[in-house]
C-alpha cells in the first residue's frame, strides 16, 4: 500500500516524484522499462526546462550542471521555403538551452527521484490494469503483482494505458503529429551552438531539424502532422532521407552515414483542452497531451505538470479528497499556467501550411527587431517568466 502511484518515470513522473520529496506520503513510481533507456526525441532542451529545474530545487541545478552529456546552445536558426534563414539568438537572456540525449537525461532525472527516501522505484514492470475502488486504487503488473494507492498519477507518455482506458481519451489526428529521427555522423556544423530548423513545403506546417550533440554526431528527424501523414500516405523515414537529398542539404550529408535506426513517434499536441484528471488520477506531460503545437516540445510543460500535480496532492491529502470535482482545480491550474501560449503556437502553426507566410515572417525577422523577438518568443528562445 502507498499514498501515491506514478506510472511512469519519465520528466513528468520523475518530476512529481521529486517535488513530493518533503511531503511525507510514501510514493511508488513505476516505469516498464529499465534505464537507462534510449527515447526517441529531438534531444533539446528549451529554457522553459531549465527554469523548471531552478524552481524544483537548487540540488537538482547543480547537479545538471554537472552532466557531461550536454551541448549548450546559443539560438536558433531557421531556414524558409525559399531557403531564406534567420537567427534567434537567446544571448539577451544570458541564459542558455541544451541538446541532452533523451537516454542521458531521463537517466539522470530519474536517479534524482531515486534519491529521495520517500521514493520507491520499480523499474522492468509494466502496469496492465487498474481497478478503482471507494478508497483507493489497485494497479496490476503483467506478473500479476497488486498495488494500492489513495491516487495515481499517468505519466506513462503519448501511448498511455491509463489515457485511453481510464480517462477515455483517444488520439485525434487533427491534434497530433508524428515524427521520424535518427542520429548522423560526419555532419558539419557552421555554428555548433544553434539548432537548425527547416520549413520545407513538403514538411508544412511540420519541419526538419538538425541539432548538434555532445559526442560530435548530429539530432536528424522531422515531424507531420499526422492528418496530413493519413491523408498523402506519406512515408515519414523515405520522405527525410529524400529531402535530405535536395540541393539545399545534399552536399552537406555527402559523407554523413547513419549512426542509428530511423525511429518514429508520435506527439499528442496541446492544441485543444482536455479532463485531465478524474476520480483518483491525474494525468501529466505527453499522457495529458501538453506538448506545443508549434515545435513539438514537450519536455518543459512535462516538468511543469509534475511539480503541479505534486502541490495538489498534498492539497488531496490534507482535505482527504480525491474526487474527480476536487481534481479539476488541477486542471484549471495547467490550461491557466500554459494555454495562453499553446494558443498563440497553434495560430503560428496553422498559418505555417502557407510556405509564403514562413517566407515573409523570416524576411521580416531579418528587418524588424520586435518582429524578430515575437517570433523567438512563439520558439521558446525566451526563459518562461510563468509557472
């Protein structure tokens, strides 16, 4: 028997699982896999993710600081349809972002929840059921093993059990995208400190990145969104080795080999408000569908939904409530910290179908320094001042 139950331990569940660290409430996080595990991923991390990590605790800071596994960046650089390019540059901030591999920084989060004694952590086992009752909920384990928790937390991803079986919440393809990525070797950087994004009309309003890692090698995929995949019957890995073909990237991949598999994935985007939560659950990160419309990144709002899901079940234990009626201040605390913004992505993702539009934003961008900030803040090259 414990007080809580993560499902999941990546950025959302290990962040819940962190800040109920002085809670005093005996917590068990659960993940199927055992880590440190690869997760396919774009592997940057916005400003948003670092000022989660300062108001999550200074340890936590310090101890990133630390991770030998990450590549600072300075900016971003974005190319147009018509091979127009632009750089947001994030040096006024005096802040920096990251390109860390997924399978270093979710080892690294987790282990930091590990370290609190409060913490459980099962690792290899896989959550199949789950059965709620008056006063608690029961997980079951694919070895048949039964658990028991006041609460539960879904932090179990974009393919979570607990979305679709328990909440009832099932993919919509206007609201979601789907991605391919892989790692190259020999692939030259000009600046090895931006991260690259390209708006070819055949990605729109999706794109191709190219991020710099660490170890010298280079963060390759693009993303669709998955209305558009259905529709054209698009091969998504086909498709980025084709346009990594065209004159624009050709020479510059001439020696590039792949280093790993191309992979694919797919993103629940945060463009449409969803429940949340209900009687004794909480749903966090990809399973709650936080990710942003514009770029796909769903790392910081991951982060944010696990602090807040921490701070409301504190608030659940201290009233002894754990209704669906009194969960839904969780929600309203989520949608009131970040859906001003996924609004705003949502608009620019739209009007991003038009290659013309991209094309005159990033020739305005070059002129104008107030277009220039407007576009690098709907990018997340700003440090976010909310919660």
């Amino acid at each position: 028997m414990f007080d809580v139950i993560i499902i999941g331990a990546g950025p959302s569940g290990s962040s819940a699982a962190i800040s109920l660290k002085n809670s005093g409430l005996k917590v068990a996080i659960f993940d199927k896999d055992i880590f440190p595990r690869a997760k396919t991923c774009g592997d940057a991390l916005s400003l948003d993710v670092i000022n989660q990590f300062h108001r999550m605790s200074p340890e936590i800071v310090e101890n990133f600081t630390q991770l030998p596994q990450k590549k600072s960046i300075d900016g971003i650089s974005v190319m147009s349809p018509n091979c127009n390019s632009a750089v947001f540059s994030i040096e006024h901030t005096g802040k920096q972002g990251f390109v860390v591999p997924r399978i270093d920084f979710d080892n690294f989060f987790f282990n930091q929840a590990k370290k609190c004694k409060n913490i459980t952590a099962f690792e290899g086992t896989k959550i199949v059921d789950y059965e709620f009752f008056d006063d608690f909920v029961q997980i079951k384990t694919g070895e048949g093993k039964l658990y028991k928790a006041k609460i539960i937390l879904g932090a179990n991803g974009a393919y979570s059990n607990i979305t679709r079986k328990v909440a009832g919440i099932k993919p919509n393809k206007k609201h979601y995208s789907l991605a391919v990525q892989a790692y190259f070797e020999n692939v030259p950087f000009e600046n090895e400190n931006l991260l690259e994004l390209y708006y070819p009309k055949e990605t729109l309003p999706g794109y191709l990145w190219i991020f710099p890692t660490h170890d010298g090698l280079a963060n390759v995929g693009l993303g669709l969104m998955a209305n558009r995949v259905r529709k054209e019957k698009i091969n998504l890995e086909k498709l980025l080795l084709e346009i990594l073909q065209k004159p624009e990237f050709k020479e510059r991949f001439i020696n590039s080999k792949l280093k790993t598999k191309i992979k694919s994935y797919g993103l629940p985007l945060g463009s449409r408000k969803l429940n949340i939560s209900g009687n004794r659950y909480l749903l966090l990160g990809d399973a709650a569908s936080l990710i942003d419309p514009l770029l796909g990144e769903g790392i910081g709002n991951a982060i944010r939904s696990g602090r807040f899901a921490a701070e409301h079940i504190v608030n659940c234990f201290e009233k002894n409530n754990f209704s669906a009626e009194f969960n839904k201040s969780y929600d309203k605390k989520i949608y009131k910290s970040i859906w001003k913004e996924q609004k705003r992505y949502l608009f620019i993702q739209k009007a991003f179908k038009y290659p013309m539009i991209i094309n005159w934003s990033i020739k305005k961008v070059k002129k104008s320094n107030l277009v220039s900030r407007f576009f690098g803040d709907s990018v997340k090259v700003k440090q976010n001042s909310g919660l």
